[in-house]
C-alpha cells in the first residue's frame, strides 16, 4: 500500500511537473545540438541531465542542499562555456572556487543547523553576485576578441535576467519548502536554459539561411569567374588580365577594403606590385616623408618591390604558407601597419599562387577599419578562389606554352599532371583508416575525380568520384570547377543533394554538352553512423553489411552533371553498423579488359569485395586491385580506374 | 566508323555501326552536323549493330539530340540493347532520350506525327 501511496503522491506532486519541464528541456537540447553545429556546447548539455537528476532526487528526498548544489555547478558551467570563447581562466578559476566553496560551506552548515535559514538567503546572496560577474564577465566579450561572438552579443543580457530572476525569486523562500516555492520558483530557475536553447535555434538557424543564401549568390559571380577564365584559355588573354580578375572578385567576394597582387621577380627574389583594388599600404616601414601622404605610399610600394621571405607577405610568400592575420594590433607581427593612420591595416589575408610547382605570386586583401576584421570563412573562401585561379593559371601556362610549341600530343600529359594537383592532400589518420582510394589513369584518357574532404572538426566526411566524358585539357578544367563547388560548399549545408544539384547548376550550360559528367557524392559522420548519398547518374553505391555478409546497392535519382541546369537530385539515407563497408568505381574498373577481350564485371567486383569484408579499407583495396591485375594480365588498360572503399 | 542512311517515305534512316568511343565520337557529331544541314526534318537512329557505347560515345549522342531540338527536327533512337542500353541506363538517360522500341515504331510516330 505504501508504493501506491508513494506514486500517488509523487504524480500528484510538484516534483512530476517539473521533471516534465526538465524532460522537455532534455529533449531540446539535445535536438538543437544534433541540428546544428554548435560551438562548445557539449557542458550546455549537461545542464538538463542536472535538472532531471536532480528532480529524480527530491522526489525521494526533498532538501534545498541539491537545488543549491546544483545550481552551483550549473553556474559553474556557465563560466567555463563562456571561457571556452574567450579565455579568462584566471578569473573563471578564481569565480569557480568562490561558488562552489561558499555555496558548499553554507549548506553544510544548513544541513548541521536546519533550524538557521539565514545559510540558505547567503547562498542565495552569494549566487546572484556570481551571477552579476558572469553578466560582467560577458559583457567583456565583443567581435574584436572573440570568435563567433555573436550569439553571446545578441542574447547576455536576456540570459542575465533569466537566471538573476529565478535568482532572486528565491529570496522569498530560501528552503523552498512552500507550495508557492515549489510550483513557481523552482521552475523559474529553468527559464534560462530554456531561454537560450530556444535562441540558439533560432540563431543558428539564421545563420545557416544568411550562409545559403550568401552561397548561392556567391557561387554565381563563382561561376561567372570560372567561365571567364575559360575563356580565357580559349582566347589566350594576358596573364595580368586573369590576375585583375581574380583580385576584383576576391576583394568584392571577401568584402575586403583592398587587395593587391604582387608577382615574384625570380632574378632577384622579389615580389613585385603587379594589380592593386583600392588602397593598400606596403607592410614595411617607410620613410617618415612618405608615409603621410597616400599617393606617395602608393608610388613608394610599386617602386620598391619586397624581397621573398621579408614582411608577412614576403614570408609567406617563400613559405608557400596561407596566411590570416585577424587583428594585426593583437597579432604583433606586422609592426609597421599599426601606428600611421596612412599605414594602418586593421586585418590582413594573403595567399601564395602555385603555378608550374612554384610560387608564382601572392595574393593579399586587407581591412583597414577596427570594425571590420577578416573571419575564417572569408580566409576559406580566399583561398578556394586563389587556389582555383592557380590551377586554371596553371593551364593556362601550360596551355599557351603547349600552343606555341604546337605539341598537341603533349595535351595529355598535361591533362594527367593538373589531374594529379586535384587529388586529396594529406588527411587525418583515422580518416586515411577509414577511406582508401585508389586512382590509375589509362593513357591518352583522363576523365576520372576523386575527392576526400573532411567536413568538421568531428571527423564528419565527404567523399566524391566522378567521371567526366572526353579527355585532355578541356575535361580536367571541368574537374577544377566541379572541385572547387565542391570545397566550397561542402561544409556549409548538411544536405548531400544540395551539394550535387549545386555543382549541377554550376557545370550545365557552362560547358560542351559532350563532357558531361556522372558524379556520386556521400558523407558519412562517423559518430552518429549516418549516411548520406546523392547520385548525378554514377554508378549506384555498394554496400557491404557486415551482420549478413550481403550487397546493398542504394541508388538516387537524377541526370548526369551538365545536362539540364534544373535538374532535380534525390537524396538518400542510410547507416552504416561497424564493420560495414561501402564501394565507389568508374566505368574502368568493371570495363577492365583481359587479353581475350572479355570484361572484369560487376559480379566479379562483388565477389572479390564480399570474400575481403572482414579486412581494413586498405587491404580489400589491395585485394580488388590484386585480383584486377590477375585478370587483366598483359593487356593495356584502355580507361582510367578509380576505386574509393571506405569502412565505418 | 560507318554509318548506313536510307531514306523511307522521306524519313532518314540511320543505322549506326560497331563501336561509338573516344575515337568515334568527334566524328559521328561532325557526320550529324552534315545531316542536319540537309533538308531532312525526321531522322530515326538505329542502334541495332553497335555493339559498344563510352561516355564519349553518350556526349555525341547528347550532343546529336540537343543540337537537334534546337533545329527543331525530330529524332528518335531505336533498337537500343545490350551494352549499350545498359550504359543508357545507367547514366539516367533513358528517359531524356528520345528512344522507342523498334524501327517500326518510330517510323510510325514520326509518320503520324506530319
């Protein structure tokens, strides 16, 4: 009888209201940091499994102690989510100590004297000081030393309000013991955390509509850019014109107050002014004289080039290094930009230009304004445009070199060597464990991309093969702007389909209809297990499951690259279980000859993956390629073979 | 590569042969922009005798059919099987070409349709 009591009691109770509240704020949370990427909030979510703990607790046993207890540590991981953005470990250690030593020390002394409630209004006093730093402490934030700032910016005062009101609520009754404490007050103290979930969705969520829609305007002076420079090839236009172009876009597209670019003089190591947008002051000391007047700066910079590995320019110049300089006064190093007003740059970017294996030049864009710093998507972007003008540079270098020597036949090594610039860099570890590839062009053709690129810090990945029809130069330029829509829009939406109808958009009526391309895209994150694929006409995905030893073949709808710009891309879903396995391949690897004349096949390319399951990426890999090899003996491979395995 | 045309109550036939590749593919287009300078304004593709389709091989075609949309004049691709309907269906494209069965059919349709 006493359990029925006991539930009665407790359905009837306030503790059951409360956990609810709690519950809900559990599931939010949890879903809003599923949704999006949320900077540092993995102690946010700790909070609401505090809540229901502590709940659970006083349905069993009620005493002020856990609530006072665990608003302490509910406050204290306040502090160190705001110190996670901007460091104050000093003062958070020091704030850290006092919250939970008075706090402690109070309810102990309440839990010894439950008859002196003066412990509890001190705890009280003590937290809603607390809470008063933590509010000054957020108010010290600001664009200038933090990153991502602006969530706290837009929401501190709110949050402050939220927990000094259900602070100060408590004045009323500090043991909490009163029906009025128990129904109202104690559920106020969750107003803040529900208060910022909220706005954290909202945020985030503007956020991502602001970034699409910067994207897809973005991606269209992208592809106009592209297109330009195509024709480029076609039209042999100067060098310094495709320079011009490469700088205004930059500058227009980082919204940068100007941009240079200097060209490396390899007879005496320097790096010469050759385009300029806007004014820009050189990055190194100048004669009194000249620095007070802006058109003498200007002069003095085009005449005085800087020598390879002086200034951060020069530096990063023989360096072959990206550079960002955010804040130029905090940063230090360029000493000589920060006291003239003339001289001043507040934010700095610069970005080497490979062409031919060498630096060629360096692109550099500055802000001159306190207000207006460089961020990390405008530093990504810069150097997605450097490094696509590089690569067309590239061709174009090769191209025209190609076109005085009339070498046509040299077209095709050409074609292999921009190919081979395209390949993934160097990658993480336990990504290089999970994803082998493997990429052979047949001679005379070259037709076949792949890419690996790692979408956050997570070890969230995205893969791609592709296949462009015809070879030679004009395909491998497609293979450039299919990859640079992909670098560039890959980590800005979660969607997989997005992404395919984007480079979709970009290809179609940019290009020779011929060379279409047929492209597989997936990413896999490999700590929610999920997987997402969108097909332009590849061949379908093969998967391999570990708990049955059977093929699944998964397939999207949607056209082939380059066809019809309104094309529609299906997107599909799935999870990959440990152990499971997943195959990408071109047309090379199941057209692959033997000397008879008879095909590799896709059932053969089945066999040898299913009787592998249980090794590394790497190693069925190896045995496809092996088992490729034996069938193929001596006869000549007459298309480029690509094959990606990636294992969860 | 060769290429058979006869002509049946003023529709061109055209039967295409062996292998359509790399090696072919530049040729057929520059064949078909010939056709399409003549006066026909109905042209059906027999693919019964070819025997091998590459993606270069689809890019002609591709190229073949939107250059003919653009003149307007109608075409049809028919007896499609073996790899090379497998390579069609496989790029999607079986539903963005204009491709009938048999000869017979398209020589109906496109009778029907003047």
């Amino acid at each position: 009888m006493q359990i029925v009591a006991f539930v009665s009691d407790f359905f009837s109770g306030p503790e059951w209201f409360r956990i609810i509240i709690a519950l809900i704020l559990l599931a939010m949370t949890q879903q809003i940091s599923k949704k999006y990427e949320i900077p540092y909030i993995n102690g946010l979510k700790r909070i609401p499994q505090l809540l229901v703990l502590r709940e659970l607790i006083a349905a069993f046993y009620f005493t002020p102690t856990i609530y006072y207890i665990s608003d302490a540590i509910i406050l204290v991981i306040y502090l160190w989510w705001l110190n996670s953005y901007s460091e104050h470990r000093k003062t958070t250690t020091t704030y850290t100590i006092i919250v939970i030593g008075i706090t402690a020390a109070l309810v102990t002394a309440y839990e010894f004297f439950p008859e002196v409630t003066l412990t509890l209004f001190a705890v009280n006093v003590n937290l809603a000081v607390m809470i008063t730093m933590f509010y000054f402490l957020m108010n010290e934030v600001s664009v200038y030393n933090t990153d991502q700032a602006g969530y706290i910016i837009t929401n501190r005062t709110m949050i402050f309000i939220f927990m000094l009101v259900g602070r100060l609520s408590l004045f009323f009754d500090p043991t909490l013991q009163s029906v009025w404490a128990q129904y109202i007050l104690l559920p106020f103290s969750m107003l803040a955390p529900i208060y910022y979930i909220f706005q954290y969705d909202i945020y985030f969520y503007s956020l991502q509509v602001d970034n699409e829609e910067f994207n897809s305007q973005y991606l269209n002076s992208l592809f106009d850019f592209m297109q330009t420079i195509g024709t480029a090839m076609t039209e042999r236009i100067e060098v310094k014109a495709v320079l011009e172009y490469v700088m205004q876009a930059i500058v227009q597209y980082t919204d940068a107050e100007a941009g240079i670019v200097l060209l490396r003089d390899t007879d005496d190591e320097t790096l010469r002014l050759t385009c300029r947008e806007g004014y820009f002051p050189p990055p190194y000391e100048l004669p009194q004289i000249v620095a007070t007047r802006i058109q003498s700066v200007e002069t003095y910079f085009e005449n005085t080039p800087i020598k390879m590995g002086q200034t951060v320019i020069g530096e990063a110049a023989k360096n072959n290094e990206a550079l960002l300089i955010r804040n130029t006064v905090e940063d230090g190093r360029m000493k000589a930009n920060i006291r003239e007003n003339t001289m001043y740059i507040s934010s700095l970017i610069a970005i080497p230009l490979m062409v031919n294996n060498e630096v060629f030049g360096i692109v550099s864009v500055i802000h001159r304004t306190k207000r207006q710093l460089f961020t990390e998507l405008d530093y990504e972007r810069c150097k997605v445009f450097v490094e696509y003008a590089s690569l067309t540079l590239d061709s174009l270098y090769n191209y025209s070199q190609l076109l005085e020597k009339q070498e046509i036949e040299r077209e095709v090594n050409i074609a292999g060597e921009i190919q081979k610039k395209l390949l993934p860099g160097r990658m993480p570890k336990r990504i290089r464990d999970m994803v082998s590839a493997w990429s052979q062009p047949a001679k005379g053709v070259s037709g076949d991309y792949y890419d690996i690129i790692t979408l956050n810090r997570a070890g969230k990945l995205a893969v791609v093969i592709c296949d462009v029809a015809g070879k030679g130069v004009p395909a491998s330029l497609i293979m450039v702007m299919i990859r640079t829509i992909i670098h560039l829009v890959a980590g800005s939406t979660q969607d997989a389909s997005k992404v395919v109808s984007w480079i979709n958009r970009g290809i179609a009526g940019r290009i020779d209809i011929e060379r279409f391309a047929t492209l597989s895209y997936i990413t896999f994150d490999p700590n929610t297990n999920a997987l997402e694929y969108s097909n332009a006409a590849h061949h379908p995905l093969v998967i391999l499951r570990a708990e049955d030893g059977r093929i699944e073949k998964i397939d999207s709808e949607g056209l082939p690259i380059g066809l019809e710009r309104e094309a529609k891309y299906e997107r599909k879903t799935t999870k990959l279980n440990p152990g499971d396995a997943v195959m990408l391949y071109t047309d090379g690897i199941i057209e692959a000859m033997n000397p008879a004349g008879e095909q590799y096949e896709e059932e053969r390319l089945q066999e040898v993956f299913i009787s592998n399951a249980r090794k590394t990426s790497d190693e069925i890999l190896k045995a496809i390629r092996n088992d490729i090899d034996g069938f193929v003996g001596s006869a000549k491979q007459h298309d480029d073979q690509t094959l990606i395995i990636m294992k969860a | 590569m060769e290429v058979k045309l006869k002509n049946k109550n003023g529709i061109l036939l055209v039967e295409l042969q062996e292998e359509i590749d790399l090696f072919h593919a530049n040729k057929l287009k520059l064949y078909f922009n010939k056709i399409f300078e003549s006066s026909h304004k109905r042209i059906v593709l027999n693919f019964q005798d070819v025997t091998y389709i590459d993606s270069s091989g689809i890019g002609a075609l591709l190229n073949i059919f939107k250059e003919s949309k653009k003149r307007e004049i109608k075409i049809l691709f028919t007896n499609i099987h073996g790899s090379v309907k497998k390579v069609i269906e496989l790029t999607k494209l079986d539903d963005y070409f204009p491709i009938v069965r048999t000869q017979e059919e398209a020589l109906e349709q496109l009778g029907a349709a003047e």
